[in-house]
C-alpha cells in the first residue's frame, strides 16, 4: 500500500466442519495456505490470509470447524469463532449443500444473531444449482438471502465479494505520521522479545509501558522518532503468541493487529529473544509480511547476555532456519542497553531504498540476457523458452515484467534463479521481489521489444 492507507478490514469465516470454510479461504486469498482434506475437523486453529478484489483489500480469518458433529459443539472451537467475531468486520457463515440445513448449523446461525454482526450465509458445494433452490432451506436460519457459491469451482465467489464490498462500511483510519515523508515501520514478534524496550530506546522516553513478563503490550502503538534526522514512525504490535500456547482470545487478535501493521508500514521489523531464536510462529509471520511484498530485517535482541560460544551456535542456527528468508539483513543487538542500533536503523534504510529502487528497462534487460547466457532455461518438448526483455512494473516490493515465449513453462527453480540474479545485481536485500511473466508470440512481438527500449 503506497500512502498507508486505512486499516483493512476483517471477514471471518465461520461454520460446521468440512463445509468448505478452508477451501474458500484459498480461494479469497488465491493461497493454499488452509489445510484442506475430505475429512470433519481438519482445522484446528483459525489461518489468516490477505485478500483482494475491485481494488479492495482485506483481512479473512479461517475458523476451526464449531464442534465435530451435529450435537456437540466444542468449547474451545467456539471461544476461538467468538474470538474472530470480535475482530471481524462481516461474518460470512458458510453452510453445506449437499448436507443440507443441519442442527449445527443453526445452532451457529442463533450464536451470531445474538453477537449482532453482519453476517451473510454462503451456501457452498451448490456448483450446477441455481441460486433460488440452492438457497431456499437455508433461508430459516434468519439471516437475510443466502448467498450460493462453488468454493472449489469459483461459481459466483465474485458476485459474493462485490456485494460486500457494495454494502462494507469504510475501514477504520491507519495510525499515520504526522511527516508525509516518514519511514513506516512495523514491529513484530513474540512477548517478551523486547520489542517496547526498542520503542522506549529509539523514541527516546518511556513511551511504552515494559515490565518482564510476556504479553504486557495489548494492542498495537504508533510512536515517532528522528533517527540521522530522517523521521520515522514505528508501530509496535502486541506480542504474537505460538499458537499451541495461545488460549486467550485477546492475545489471538495480536496476530490480525501485526497484519494490518504490516500492511500499512513499508518495512517489517521482526523481534526475536536470542535465547528462544526463530520459531515456526516467527517463520509464519515473516510469511505474511513478505506475503504483503514488505521490506523486512531480523532482529536477534538479548544478544549481550550469550557467551561467545553460544553466539556463535545461535548465529549458525538462525541462518538454517531463515532458509528462503536468507536475503533479508540479520542484526544482533541489545535493545536495553543500545547496542547495535546503528546497524539496525542502517539496514532498515538499506531495506527500505531497495523496495523503492528504480531500474531502468536497459539495465534489466542486460541483467536478464546476463542472467540467460550464465544459465539458459532448459527446453520444453524440444523448444526453448526464449526471455527477450525485461522493464520495472512497479515498486514497494520490487516487480519486475519479463517478456518472452512459453514462459508459462518456466519452473518454479528457474524463476528462483532468475530473481536471485537480480537481487545480487540490483542489490535487492531487504525486500521480496515480484516476478510478472508475459508472453509475446506474436507477428508485433519485435516491434513490441522494439518500442521499450
């Protein structure tokens, strides 16, 4: 998001298990992050993921399945639903089809009329149906027309989220800064990592309350500092739990809060206590920040208080864990005792300007016909794959629009290569880059080639 913008709204996925609830999330977020199985109470925590249509975009969270069967309705399936509910902008409560209007179902349906949200009833599994017979039982849970859909096939998803964003009020304001020119930043991780003790240090005051338990931090706080007399606002997030240790509901909306942070800022600070290191959650948030295309940078705090043995075992560590992530800037510091900070704020700026870095289609195109001549994509049923140019289609994260024939064929390796080659010669680090392909057999493709330089 260029300007900061508002903060995303929240649509919540609700139902029974196996109605479909995982499949349409993929398909909202066009991922296949959801577990997906033919099985009741796959899954068994909520998964979060961004969304866009008609320009819009959006938060949706995926509950777990309410209960395993008709008649029970389990407890903590339910505390995490009426946790999502809290945040969520528009409940859409999805129902089966072919299973008809179950006991469980309204069950649910009477749960949200007493929450008193907007909820529309999305009748799944109805692909070949038309909409007036699909929906006609559904119409006794009480919750305006249902609406019918295909999850898996797509039928009339897009009808569904054009009538919802006809009828979703306008998001809430984003914390902006007060400078226009202002780097954004978001502050992610775990409680207790130390992330409002680097607030207080770089702000300059006691801006943030700390204490040393886990957690102190609710919600998330926009502070502003100067930092080389470049301004700055940072929003720190309330600490993300691992989710086998999250039973509060409160503490599960921290991770929507660190994605509408994420969303707005330009570059994604992600915390770490040296002595746990980098977790799966921390992993899983890194995910949806580069997910968003954010500048990111790891930041090992509590660093002074290892010996250098374990320094070095630590380090060793982190760098195997970080695996696709090992383009982005690595600091070790001590948020306490101010240690390391210059190296932070420098890699942030280093982050920040190759998000926003400018090529040209001349220098693209050579590092691509560079990149080609050190390794050639290999042959597909005996025909090369050709890649004649390339030009810059957008910045915050860099993309990059390579034209050429079969380039659909390219393997998910090769594009690996090709963004790697581009890093090193751009000096990428800090930032995912974006890779648009576009294919250009036709008589005018010369021409085309021709017009761009």
């Amino acid at each position: 998001m260029a300007d900061g913008g508002a903060v995303l709204p929240v649509i919540a996925l609700v139902g029974r298990p196996n109605v479909g609830k995982s499949t349409l999330f993929n398909r909202l977020t066009r991922s296949r992050d959801a577990l997906v199985a033919d099985q009741p109470g796959v899954t068994r925590d909520r998964q979060y993921g961004f969304g866009a249509h008609a320009g819009r975009r959006f938060i949706v969270v995926d509950t777990g399945g309410i209960g395993q069967d008709d008649e029970d309705i389990d407890t903590r399936a339910l505390a995490q639903t009426d946790a999502a509910l809290e945040e969520a902008d528009l409940v859409l409560m999805v129902v089966d089809y072919r299973q008809g209007l179950m006991a469980g179902d309204e069950a649910i349906a009477d749960r949200l009329r007493r929450n008193g949200q907007r909820v529309l009833v999305v009748v799944n599994k109805s692909e070949g149906q038309a909409s007036v017979s699909a929906n006609a039982e559904f119409h006794a849970l009480g919750l305006g027309e249902p609406w019918a859909i295909s999850a898996e096939h797509g039928d009339r998803v897009g009808l569904l989220l054009d009538h919802v964003f006809a009828d979703l009020p306008e998001p809430r304001a984003a914390v902006r800064a007060h400078r226009p020119d202002a780097i954004r930043l978001a502050l992610l991780g775990r409680p207790n990592a130390g992330k409002s003790t680097l607030v207080n240090r770089l702000v300059g005051d006691e801006r943030m309350l700390t204490q040393d338990a886990p957690g102190t931090t609710r919600d998330a706080v926009a502070s502003e500092f100067f930092f080389d007399d470049k301004p700055y606002v940072i929003v720190d997030t309330a600490g993300i739990r691992r989710r086998s240790k999250v039973d509060d509901g409160i503490e599960k909306l921290s991770v929507i809060k660190a994605m509408q942070a994420a969303e707005q800022a330009q570059v994604v600070v992600l915390m770490l206590d040296a002595r746990a290191g980098l977790s799966t959650q921390d992993i899983r948030l890194l995910n949806l920040a580069v997910e968003r295309g954010r500048a990111a940078v790891i930041v090992l705090n509590k660093w002074d208080g290892l010996s250098e043995d374990e320094r070095a075992k630590l380090h060793a560590k982190v760098v195997e864990r970080m695996g696709a992530f090992d383009y982005l800037p690595l600091l070790f510091v001590s948020a306490l005792h101010g240690s390391g900070l210059r190296d932070l704020m420098d890699a942030i700026q280093a982050s920040y300007a190759a998000s926003f870095a400018e090529m040209s289609t001349p220098q693209l195109s050579r590092a691509l016909e560079d990149a080609v001549a050190a390794h050639a994509p290999p042959a597909v049923h005996g025909r090369r794959i050709k890649l004649r140019f390339a030009h810059q289609g957008g910045r915050n994260p860099p993309t990059i629009v390579i034209h050429g024939n079969q380039t659909q064929r390219l393997s998910a390796e090769y594009k690996r290569y090709l963004v790697r080659r581009f890093r090193e010669h751009f000096n990428l680090f800090g930032t995912p880059i974006q890779l648009v392909f576009k294919n250009s057999d036709n008589p005018y493709a010369g021409k085309a080639r021709g017009r761009s330089r």
